[in-house]
C-alpha cells in the first residue's frame, strides 16, 4: 500500500482512569471522555499533498510537520494535523461524529484520481511495522521504559524533577536487562506473533511483541524484547511458532527504506 495513498477510521480512544495519589496536591481537574462526540480519519501516502487541495483549495497550505491548524469544510468545521504513524507522509482529519459520513465519502471522491485506497487498522499496523514504530500497548506498555525500548532520546534526564526520573536514571546507568530489536525471519513460513518465544541456542532470551508479514518485503518481520547481552545487530535468534523454531536475524531499523 505504499505506492498508494491510504485512508483509515480510527475507533474512539477509550478514557483510562489512573490513580494520581502523591503526585499532584491542591489540583482539581474535571475530566468529560468525548471520543464519541468526533471522529477521525489518517490519510497517508505519497499523494496525500494532492488530496489536500482538493480537499480544502490549492490556496490553503498543509499544516507543517506535527502541527494542527483548523480549517472550514463543507460548511463546517475541521482540524487537520499533519501527522500519521506509517513512515509516510499524510494528515489525520477531526471532526465532529454527525460530519464523519460527509468527510468519509468527500475523501474516497476527490481521492480516486490518485489512487486512494480504504485500509483499516490492519494496513496501519503493518506500515508501522515496516518502519519499525513501537506500538503502545504491543511494544510500549507501563511494565517497559523508553530506555528498554530504545526511546531514550525523547527522555531530558537532566531535568531535575518529574516522574520516573529516578527510575529511568538507574536504568541508564546499570543499563537495561531488556532491550526491544527488530528482526526478520530468514525463511519462508508463518508470520511470527505477540507473545511467541525468542530463543537462542536453545536458551528463552525474550519474547515477540508484534510481528507479521511485511507486505512492502514480502516476508516475516518483527519486534522483541530479548536479553540485552543478545540484542545485537547481526546477531541470530530462533522464534518459536507452533512449537517449531524459525530462523531469523536482529536487524538495523527501519525495515523499509525509501528507494
């Protein structure tokens, strides 16, 4: 699907009630979950600037890179964000939940010259895969740390107070035991999956968090969590499918890369 440009809906993000106890003191804040009240469309692809014109004028320009800007649709009203998690460039479009239908069918119309495809999650999950972007809840959770998932760029640890620093020092100082890798399979067979074991010689050193065939290489790809002592470029690793074990290799990322 990268050769085209890709259109999913996305379902509501559902509200997670977390316990703040002795981290915020004299604070009230009053929390109402309106995912149901909008919704959303990601429109990735190597056309996506063309669409967008077509859209919302040639006079109108596209948002930069992780901004949003509010723009007027059919008369009402939108906000785009030129944002996606694919590898590609694109926009994701908001809009109130009565205007979803309108924006859904205005998209596919004014997208057919170019080649607009509708894709589900599906499409989006294996994109990202290729790309190798972490999933939350398959390759981020709160049981892993951006150090561990080799995020720790995004980390400022010389700020001097906030939560997890203390934590996420001493992981960077010992080092974690864990760390996420990507690999490819090295034969032909059934994709790996979350949860399948990672082996090496024999020895469990980790499990897959997501895994699939990638449809840009045709072949099986993935991420894992191993043992750090194994998390090594070049390094080769068994996973276990059916209570088979398949050959695969820990590769550089991304997956994919623009010819």
């Amino acid at each position: 699907m990268r050769s085209r440009d890709i259109c999913h809906p996305d379902a509501p993000v559902q509200a997670r009630r977390k316990g703040a106890t002795g981290h915020f003191t004299n604070a009230l804040a009053i929390l109402e979950n309106r995912s149901a009240n909008f919704g959303g469309v990601a429109i990735q692809g190597p056309r996506v600037t063309e669409l967008f014109h077509a859209l919302f004028g040639d006079n109108v320009d596209l948002p930069t890179r992780n901004h949003i800007v509010d723009l007027p649709f059919d008369g009402t009203g939108v906000s785009v964000a030129r944002t996606g998690y694919t590898g590609e460039d694109g926009v994701e479009v908001f809009f109130r939940a009565d205007d979803a239908v309108k924006f859904w069918n205005a998209a596919l119309e004014k997208g057919k010259p170019l080649g607009i495809k509708p894709c589900g999650l599906g499409a989006r999950d294996t994109l990202r895969l290729e790309m190798c972007y972490p999933l939350n809840g398959s390759d981020l959770s709160p049981q892993r740390n951006p150090i561990e998932a080799g995020l720790g760029f995004f980390v400022d640890l010389t700020k001097s107070k906030f939560i997890g620093r203390d934590a996420l020092l001493q992981t960077k100082e010992s080092g974690p035991q864990e760390k996420l890798v990507s690999f490819r399979m090295k034969e032909k067979g059934p994709p790996p999956r979350p949860h399948y074991s990672v082996f090496d010689n024999g020895e469990r050193i980790g499990e897959v968090t997501s895994g699939t065939i990638s449809p840009s290489l045709n072949w099986g790809v993935g991420m894992a969590y191993v043992s750090a002592s194994h998390a090594k470029i070049g390094a080769q690793i068994d996973i276990e499918i059916r209570e088979r074990k398949f050959p695969a290799t820990i590769e550089k990322k991304p997956f994919y890369k623009k010819s």
